[in-house]
C-alpha cells in the first residue's frame, strides 16, 4: 500500500519518491494543498474502490496515517 500511495503522491506535488517516508506529513512536508489533497482522495477511492470518510481524511497528516487508513479500509 506505502508504494501504491508514494506513486498517487507524485502524481500531485514536485517531489521524488524516495524522499517519501511514513513520517511524511502531507501539507508541511510534502507541499500539499487542501484541494490536492482532496483530489489525491479521490483518485484513490477510484484505484482501490473504497469509500473514504471526509471526516477522517481531516484527521489524515502522514503518509503512515494515510496507509493505514487505507488498509483498514481494503480489509
């Protein structure tokens, strides 16, 4: 899931992937915006089909956060 969600990333902010470790925090580190974050979301919803709560996504600021909720998601 960590690599599937480092390759989504990419796609969103100027930034290699190897800088993208779990400790990543999406808006500080990463260079997110509130918009490409939610676009991230949504495209991650399209490629894993799951639903994703708006309401815990706020609560989401790093890449571990983000993995983990995703997984329990796919379970």
């Amino acid at each position: 899931m960590f690599e599937k969600l480092v390759k989504v990333i990419c796609n969103y902010v100027e930034v290699n992937p190897e800088q993208i470790t779990e400790e990543s925090r999406f808006m500080e580190d990463l260079g997110f915006t509130s918009f490409d974050f939610m676009s991230m979301l949504g495209e991650l919803e399209d490629e894993l089909d799951v639903e994703i709560d708006q309401q815990k996504a706020a609560d989401i600021r790093t890449v571990k956060e983000a993995v983990s909720y995703l997984e329990a998601l796919k379970a």
